[in-house]
C-alpha cells in the first residue's frame, strides 16, 4: 500500500480519532487541499457526521468534489471560500474545526477573520485544531516567517480560545508522512470578539 492510501485508510483515521472527532460530529476543514484530513474524518464521522471541506481554490474544490464522489463519501460537502472570508454557515454547527498547514497563507488580518468565523460557527466548547507549518522555527514561509508557536498561539487565544494541549504528532503533509505540533483549542465564549 503507498503512503497516501495508508495515511487516508488507516494513520489518518487513527490521528482524527486521537485529537477527539468522533462518529457522527461535524467538522469543518478550512483550507482542505487535497482531503489528507478531510477524508480521514470522513471515514471517522461516518454517514452520521459531516465534514465541510473549505479551500478558496476552485480547482481544488472540484477535485475534493470528485474524490467524494469516487470514494462514495456522501458526508463531504465541499464549499468555496469567497474573498472576504465569510464562510457562509450556521453559527454553531461544528463539533470541530481544523486549520492545517494554512495559516501561512494568510496576513495577519485574514487569520484574524478566519478565527473569528471559526468560533462563530462552532458549537459552545467546540474544538479548533491546528497544524502551523512554515513558522519561524520550522522551514519558515511567507506570513508565518517571524512568528513562532508561541505567538500562534497567543494570537488564536486573543479570539476566545483557550490552549487545551499541544501534541507531536506523525502527519501528511503534502506527499509524504512528517512529524508536527498539533494545538488544540477549546472555544471559550459564546460570542465571538
Ligand atoms: C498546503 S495546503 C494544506 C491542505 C490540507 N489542509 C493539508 O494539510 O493537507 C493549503 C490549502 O489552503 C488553501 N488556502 C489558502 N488560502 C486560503 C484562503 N484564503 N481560504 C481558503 N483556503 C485557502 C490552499 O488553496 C490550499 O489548498
């Protein structure tokens, strides 16, 4: 088996059972890519849960649709993320929200937009995960070149959250298996700031 069919059928389900997802819950995957986690947490929720794949690339969007489609994942709703970083869904609905290696992407203003509108949509004591990559201590890129875990950190807590724990964790990233910190955060709050 490759790495990639391993990862989606068996690590990847393992690591979404470990940081809390669970048959049955809703989660959100902002910045979905490829599916590495999305599909992974597809198989965890079962027909039960649904999993919202989100990425402002619609080409990205329509492949996710297909692999939904093929792999007969009738629990995935892909969505494009329009500009203004609104996402478009109920306030409350996710058990869970993964931020995975993508807030290098965005400038500090966006990253601010997409914490907020994850509290929003998550349910009171729900989860934000996040996989920071390319921050200053770790193949530093774009946006996240001068901020370290620390000031990720502190700049998701600032929103209403609080720091649960942070593991070192073997993940996917891009096309093979890598080893990561995972935070996770518990919303705090039942408005957002
Ligand atoms: C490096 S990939 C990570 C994919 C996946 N989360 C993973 O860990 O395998 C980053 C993804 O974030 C998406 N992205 C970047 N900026 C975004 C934005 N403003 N809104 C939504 N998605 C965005 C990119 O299109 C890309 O698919």
């Amino acid at each position: 088996m490759d790495a990639e069919k391993r990862w989606l059928s068996i690590d990847g389900p393992e690591f979404i059972e470990k940081i809390g997802i669970r048959k049955g819950y809703t989660v959100v995957d902002f910045g979905c890519g490829h599916g590495h986690y999305t599909i992974p947490a597809a198989r965890v929720v079962q027909a039960e849960g649904r999993v919202y794949a989100l990425d402002n690339d619609e080409e990205v969007i329509r492949k996710i649709k297909k692999k939904a489609v093929k792999g007969l994942f009738g629990n995935i709703v892909p969505l494009l993320v329009p500009k203004d970083l609104s996402l478009g869904l109920e306030k409350g609905i996710a058990d869970v929200a993964l931020l995975y290696d993508v807030l290098h992407y965005l400038q500090e203003r966006e990253r601010n937009k997409v914490y907020a509108e994850l509290h929003r949509i998550l349910k009171n004591d729900g989860l934000l995960s996040v996989y920071p990559k390319h921050y200053k201590s770790d193949s530093p890129m774009w946006s996240l070149a001068d901020m370290d875990i620390e000031d990720i950190i502190k700049e998701i807590t600032m929103i209403g959250f609080r720091l649960q724990n942070t593991l070192y964790e073997k993940l996917f990233h891009f096309h093979s298996y890598a080893s990561g910190h995972i935070l996770t955060l518990r919303k705090v709050g039942k408005e957002g700031p």
